[in-house]
C-alpha cells in the first residue's frame, strides 16, 4: 500500500480538489507522480458517464482527475480553487490514470451498488443475484419477490430449480407464504451473498470491477486510485460484504457491496 500522511481530511470532493489545487506541495502530488503540476489541475467529476457493461449512462467510479488547463490564475482564485468538468473552461488534456475514487469513511461508503445487467457480466450468474435480492424478513414482504422475478426475468420454477427447492417450485401468484417461505428464501440469502463475496474476493477481476470500474469507463473516469482513510492508495481492500440494496419493493433489485 501507498501510505501518504496528509496533514487534513476531506469532507467531501469538492474539498478534496480546492485543496490540492491550492496547494501543489501537498503530498498527494507526489505521490501520483505529478509534481511537475504547475499547469494541471484536479477536477471534480460532474454527471454520468457511460458504462461499457450496461451501455447506460450511470454516475462513474471516480470522483476526481487531473487535467491540463489553460487558465488564468486569477480566475483559478475567483472560482476558490474549485473545477468542475462542466464549467466553460479551455480542458486541453485530462490525464490518463488519475482518476481517484474518494472514500470519506471506511465503515460508511459504498463500493458498489450492482444492476442485474452488471451483476451477470461481473459474476455470470443470474439466479445468484435473484437469491441476493430476495425478501425474506417480513413475512407481509414476501410478495414483493413476484415482482423480483418478474423484473429479472425468472419463474419460480427455475428459481426453485437453481437451489434445490421443491416448496419455491409451486410458488405462484395465489401462493400464501408463511414462515417456511421465509427461513427457505433467508438460506437462499445468506447461501447467495457467501458465494457472491468468494467469488468477488477470489477473482481480481471482479473487485477491479467493483473498486475502481477499470473495465467499465473510459479513463480518466475508472478509479486509478482510491482515497480511503485519507490515504491515498493503488491496493484494494482485500475484503468486503455483500447486501440487498434498496429495491423499492421489488421494482429495482439490485446488489449492493460495501467494505467489511
């Protein structure tokens, strides 16, 4: 690991860039081999930008890059040290690989939050996502999971099929579901989200993927770098979990991953 002792924390990115931009000593410079910086700035990323997994526009992995700009100093002063890609400013080159994501708080960030289109290009496996995403608590919230299969385009007899479970197989729209629904599809849950994470921490594929997006955007907008603990650092993490993200009662399931 990179181990850089910078003397402040950052708030947020926009802290982040009028920092660095205001102090071209400060030990980050150096430690992303750019010292020579007098005219390149960090910028903060505005908008969405294009996935290569899903081909849609969703927000990218980094937060911030450098870039070379023609500017006036004066004007660099009058904005307080801020840049942001959207401003009427002259970007002449923005540079490869120092693109960084900026993670405020290790307990409280989120590495990743995963569609089932990325999810099935990540891991190639549908009905583990399906298993991931299902309700399984509250039995009032059981029916949510018609409308989890339908989004992801399974039946309950394939669902029941994929984890060996005859009870899943005759679920159908009539189906009261009771407490055994619930402990099956909580084992489902559990058995989903452990093979999700083995799978994730023994490829360094998929945590590329899920960390830093290298094969997802274009530089400068995948995440050469990540800013976790205020250390600035090329290594990811070597651990993670998985949970179900917010799925507005099925409509939108989605995975989400986040540090351990």
């Amino acid at each position: 690991m990179t181990s850089n002792r910078a003397l402040d924390g950052f708030k947020n990115e926009d802290e982040f860039v009028i920092k660095l931009n205001s102090n071209k000593e400060h030990p980050f410079w150096k430690t992303i081999n750019l010292t020579d910086n007098k005219k390149i700035y960090f910028v903060r990323v505005v908008g969405s930008k294009l996935s290569k997994l899903t081909n849609k526009k969703i927000p990218c992995k980094a937060d911030v890059f450098v870039s070379e700009i023609d500017l006036d100093i004066n004007e660099l002063k009058s904005n307080k040290y801020l840049i942001k890609e959207n401003q009427k400013l002259k970007f002449i080159n923005k540079l490869p690989q120092t693109g960084i994501s900026i993670k405020m708080n290790k307990t409280n960030y989120q590495i990743d939050k995963c569609s089932m289109d990325k999810f099935v290009k990540r891991f190639d496996d549908k009905y583990l996502f399906v298993g991931a995403t299902t309700y399984n608590k509250n039995i009032n919230e059981l029916k949510y999971n018609h409308t989890v299969l339908e989004r992801t385009e399974t039946t309950w007899k394939e669902f029941g099929n994929y984890f060996k479970s005859e009870i899943l197989k005759k679920v159908n729209i009539d189906t009261d579901f009771n407490e055994e629904h619930a402990n099956i599809l909580q084992k489902i849950k559990t058995e989903s989200n452990k093979k999700i994470k083995s799978m994730a921490l023994d490829s360094p594929k998929i945590l590329d993927s899920l960390y830093k997006g290298s094969d997802e955007f274009n530089d400068p907008y995948c995440a050469t770098w990540l800013l976790i603990d205020n250390k600035l650092t090329k290594e990811i993490p070597k651990d993670l979990k998985v949970t179900k993200g917010s799925s507005n009662k099925g409509r939108n399931p989605q995975v989400e991953f986040k540090p351990a």
